[in-house]
C-alpha cells in the first residue's frame, strides 16, 4: 500500500475505522467481536497499518477490541485513539462529558494503554475541544506524555484553524481528524489549508458518508430501528432524495473504471494529496477487502473533475446537538 505522511508519521494512505465494531449502526445484540477480530487482522493482511479507535467507542469495547486484536502484531500497526468525550475522576469512576484537563488527559490515557494492551499509543487525539479549558493546558499535559514515551504523536479531532494553531504552537500537532468525503467538504476552505501551512496531516473519518456513498442505503428503511442516522437531516425527507443523487453520480464513475461507489469515493479522497489518510470504517472482511482495494485505483483528471462538480450534500451533516460540539 502506498504511504501519506501525516506530519513525521508515515501510514498507510487507507487505515481503518474500528468505531462500528462498538456497535455504532448495529442493532442491539448484533455486535461480532469474533468477526470484527478477523477483520482487522484481515486488514493487516493487506497492507493497512493505521487503526483508529477511541476510549468513548463503547465506552471502552472498541479499545479493548483492537487490543485483543494485534496482540503479537503490535509492530505492524499505528494505533490512533481518543481522550476527552468522558471525564475521568481519581477514585476511577467516569462519566459523559467533554474534558480536556490535563488531569483527565493523564487518567484517560492509563485506561486507553490497559485496553489496548500496549506501553505507547502512536497518535493520541482530543476528540473535542473543550471549551472550558485552554487547549494550551491540553496540549501541555499531551507534550509531557510524548517527553514520557506513552504517546509517540498527538492530534485534535472536529477543532477549527485558531485552536489548530494555538495547539501547534505549544508542541507540533501530528494530524487533525474531521468528517471528509464527496458530500463533506467544509475543510476545503480554511481548515486544510491552515494543516498544510503548518505541516500537518489529515486524517478524514466518514469518507464514505456515514455509509450513503457505498451505494447501499436508498431509505431510511435500510437502518435498524435504534440507528441514529434515521434523524440526521441528510438521511430523511427531501435531504435524502437529493443525496442519493450524489451516490447515482459516484457510482456512474465508478462503472466506467469497474469500481464500487465506496471504492470511488475513496479514490477521490487520495487524489487530495500526500498528507490525507481517510479511515472508512468497518467490521465486514468483505468491506475491508473492498475498501483497501481502492489503493490502487487511478481516477483520471476528467472523472476526478466530475466528481469535484458534485452538488453539495443537502442538510446539515449532524442535528444541532451534535454539531455544537464541533468547531466552526
């Protein structure tokens, strides 16, 4: 597989998603941790070397899960998780909520290494900011933890370009983590340029559009009845109708080059550049099979140019309370 430098971290340019193997757009009792397993031992197969994860997958399921999963592979793989959707408190009880205090960034990372059954973490995240803690103070405790060797890299998920660079400015961010795909192209404006000034990689979750862009989905009655894409507005109403416009486009390009739509998309995103690494997410062989494959699909210009031309998605990308954690 070819490699996308995501700062001084080299990766394979497809990784994996493991936030689905906790259960997110799975009926409940349909979790397959044997399957999911094979999965990512499947994906290591095949060239992928980059896992991403997070403590609030579960909580707790998704990191244990990768941890059972490359033990004896640890060397072959880049484990990225998440700190800072729970709040950890010193007597060991956890709660929800968005904390990034340097005392919880040194709790949450003792948890996150037990579960995952490793002395280091490759890239260790802020899920979210938060908004009552100076991300300097953040990232001070996450520069400590880097001088100690239990983080090798830390990056910031769903931040805006002042806080990027307020963070970089205390010690270098590594990547930066925010939905990116044929129907999510906010970062476009200001956020990946302000990466690539400062030198920093990109790491796009959702590529294929929380599972629309794989061509699969044509209603909401296509997700189980607790899923919770059937309120988010680009899944319902009108919203729906117009996107599934964008899939019938991806998928025309793709039937010319003998490509799924997922693996179009995915080809699009590694036309970006050399710094982006998306993270489709699965706990199917069959899609981790599929998804990689797009490695070595080679868009040409004109069909690269019909999908820049893409109508925007319809919809905000999450209901309110969901995008009011995410900076603008």
């Amino acid at each position: 597989m070819k490699k996308a430098h995501l700062g001084t971290l080299e990766v394979g340019r497809v990784g994996l998603g493991a936030m689905t193997m906790a259960g997110t757009y799975t009926a409940e009792g349909g979790l397959d941790d044997a399957e999911s397993i094979r999965t990512i031992h499947r994906a290591l197969d095949l060239g992928v070397d980059h896992i991403d994860t997070a403590e609030v997958y579960g909580p707790f399921h998704s990191e244990e899960l990768v941890g059972r999963a490359v033990r004896g592979r640890r060397d072959r793989v880049r484990i990225a998780t998440k700190f800072g959707l729970l709040t950890h408190a010193a007597d060991g009880t956890w709660g929800a909520a968005t904390d990034g205090s340097p005392a919880n960034v040194r709790r949450a990372v003792e948890g996150s290494l037990r579960r995952l059954g490793t002395d280091y973490i490759d890239l260790y995240y802020q899920h979210r900011v938060d908004r009552g803690t100076p991300v300097e103070d953040t990232v001070g405790a996450l520069a400590e933890l880097v001088a100690e060797g239990k983080i090798r890299h830390y990056g910031l998920s769903e931040a805006g370009a002042a806080t990027i660079r307020r963070a970089h400015a205390v010690h270098p961010v590594t990547a930066v983590q925010t939905e990116y795909s044929l129907w999510t192209r906010d970062v476009e404006a200001e956020i990946l340029p302000t990466l690539r000034e400062l030198g920093i990689g990109f790491v796009p979750y959702s590529p294929l559009g929380h599972g629309l862009l794989t061509g699969q989905i044509r209603s909401a009655a296509d997700f189980p009845e607790d899923d919770w894409r059937r309120t988010n507005p680009r899944f319902t109403g009108d919203n729906l109708v117009r996107n599934l416009a964008i899939v019938d486009e991806v998928r025309a390009v793709g039937a010319a080059i003998g490509a799924t739509p997922a693996q179009t998309a995915l080809a699009w995103i590694l036309t970006r550049g050399e710094d982006v690494a998306p993270i489709p997410g699965t706990r199917r062989t069959g899609r981790v099979e599929e998804n990689t494959a797009a490695d070595g699909i080679e868009l040409t210009p004109g069909q690269i140019a019909r999908l820049d031309a893409l109508t925007p998605a319809s919809g905000a990308r999450h209901d309110d309370a969901n995008m009011a954690s995410v900076e603008q």
